[in-house]
C-alpha cells in the first residue's frame, strides 16, 4: 500500500483511502466538485474532484474509496486531483491501514502514567486517580486508544495518552522548580485534564465530535466526571476537590479558548502552559512532516498567524 505520509510532489496515484469527509461545493464559474478528505494511518490528504464525470462513481464520506489521480503541491501542501474513484471492495482493503497511530509504545506510556499516579502521596487524590486508571479497566482500554483531537493535533489512536502524559512531564518539571506548586495537586490536574474528550469525540474511525462534545465540550464534561467520581471517595477533602476542578476548568487559560474560567491558582496556570506547549509544539510538528519536504517555507499557518518555515539543517 502506498501511504499517505510517502507521497511526494507530482506522483500518479491508484490506490485505496478512507474518504473521511466529502463536500459538494462550487468553483467561482458555478461548476460543482467535491472536496475530500482521505485518510490512512499514516495522515490525511485533501483531494478534489474538479470533474464529476462517468469515471467518478457514487460514494459518500467514511467509505473505503479507491482513488485514481496525481499529487500536486497546493500553498505548500500536498493535495490529490482525482481522476477517476469508486467504492473499494471487501478484500482489497485492511481496515487496519486507514487508522492513525502513535508510533511510541502504548502500553510503556500508560506504565509512565502509573508511575506518576503512584507518586502521588495526598490519599484520596491518588485514590481518585487509580479508581480510574488502575482499577477500572475498561476505562484504561479506552484512554490508551482514544484521539486528543479531529484534527489540530494528537489526532490519533493512542494521541490522548501521548498527549497527556507530555503535559504531566512538563508538570513534574514544573513543580520540581518552582517549590509553591503543590506537585500532588498538579500532576493529579495534568493526568485528569483531558478525559472528557473520551465522550466530546467519538472513536476511530470516525474520530468526529459527539452530540454531547458539540454540546458541553470537554473540559465540563471532564470537570463533571471527576467531581461525580470523587463523591465516591471517603473524606475526599472539599477545597482540594475545588481546586483540582479549578485546574480542569481554567486549562485553556483564557475564556476566549473555551475555559469557563481563567487560572486563578499557580498549579491552574502551570497546567495551561504545559498544556498549550505540548499541543502548539505537536501541532508545528505535525505540519512540518506533513509538508512537501522539498520545500522550506511551507505557508501560511491560520493557527500561527505565520509563514512556516523548515529550520536549517
């Protein structure tokens, strides 16, 4: 299979993707086409078809499509003109290929993430975290497998995992150095901040927001697990159940990035840098290799608000 991540600039293509999304839209002249987003485990790739005629069969998105077309360079990102497509068959495909993944080690990361939990020395908060990651498996299944995002970064089987236990790395670091942060409290924050995207996002391969992620989002969805959970743990202290849902709810730092609040406490404000370092430096990351590696300025970023540009080797 020639995967998404191995095409290169001018290439011919005849091979099959998972269309994750379709659009019909309209050029300028008023012509329809469509706009695709195709995906294998390796990325995704943006395709258009500019014309929809007989060697373009009917297919509708989260399909198995089977994509004839040649790779172009596109404001310095590569995109596919298809030619022809049609539905791709039971047999010709393993669904298997068309799911991205962390390529770190799963199960050594969740090992970290107890480490982490087993340094914890207040008793209720480290109680509140192996209720969840050690003692409810199906919970741990779960989060080992389940995407940080649809798209912007992590956006992968194993991502939410990889994206948490960066976050508490930063944390430990954090709280090693600047001796007010109450470590417990923040590390429990760092490895708790994220799990309501296990209900804002769906699972792969859709990997798509939930009714309730549209709805709520993720940090009150998160902010409500927890706090129902620590009903259940004997004598958990009430400021300190506060506090560590402060942390949930102000991670994003500003109201204008969906937090309810903004950080009010040092481990609060600690937690949203750690947070929006690992997404941001995930996200460059992600469009450097996504880029066309012959090229070192690769455009305009709209999240950046800047020219990409490849460092100098």
């Amino acid at each position: 299979m020639r995967y998404i991540g191995e095409l290169r600039d001018g290439e011919m293509v005849s091979e099959t993707y998972l269309c994750k999304t379709k659009q019909t839209l309209k050029t300028k002249a008023g012509k329809n086409y469509y706009s695709l987003l195709l995906q294998d485990k390796s990325g995704t790739l943006d395709a258009k078809i500019w014309e929809l005629s007989a060697g373009i069969d009917h297919f509708e998105a989260m399909e198995y499509i089977r994509v004839d077309g040649q790779v172009i360079s596109f404001q310095g990102t590569l995109q596919l003109n298809v030619k022809r497509v049609r539905r791709s068959q039971e047999g010709e495909y393993d669904p298997t290929d068309f799911v991205p993944t962390t390529d770190k080690n799963i199960d050594l990361m969740y090992s970290e993430i107890l480490k982490f939990i087993s340094s914890v020395e207040q008793p209720q908060l480290r109680k509140l975290l192996e209720s969840f990651f050690a003692d409810d498996k199906t919970f741990a299944a779960n989060f080992k497998k389940h995407s940080a995002a649809k798209s912007v970064h992590h956006g992968f089987v194993g991502g939410l995992l990889e994206h948490t236990l960066s976050v508490v790395k930063l944390c430990d670091y954090y709280a090693k150095n600047y001796p007010l942060i109450n470590r417990d409290l923040l590390i429990a924050a760092a490895i708790f901040h994220d799990i309501g995207k296990m209900e804002e996002l769906s699972s792969f391969p859709e990997n798509d927001y939930t009714d309730e992620g549209q709805l709520l989002g993720h940090i009150y969805i998160g902010t409500e697990i927890i706090s129902a959970r620590m009903k259940t743990i004997p004598n958990f202290p009430t400021q300190l159940g506060s506090e560590l849902k402060h942390c949930i709810l102000a991670h994003h730092g500003e109201l204008e990035y969906g937090s309810p609040k903004k950080p009010a406490i040092i481990e609060a404000l600690a937690l949203n840098f750690a947070d929006n370092t690992d997404a941001k430096l995930q996200t460059m990351t992600e469009i450097l290799n996504g880029g066309d590696e012959k090229m070192t300025w690769l455009g305009l970023s709209r999240l950046f608000e800047s020219n990409i540009r490849r460092t100098t080797i």
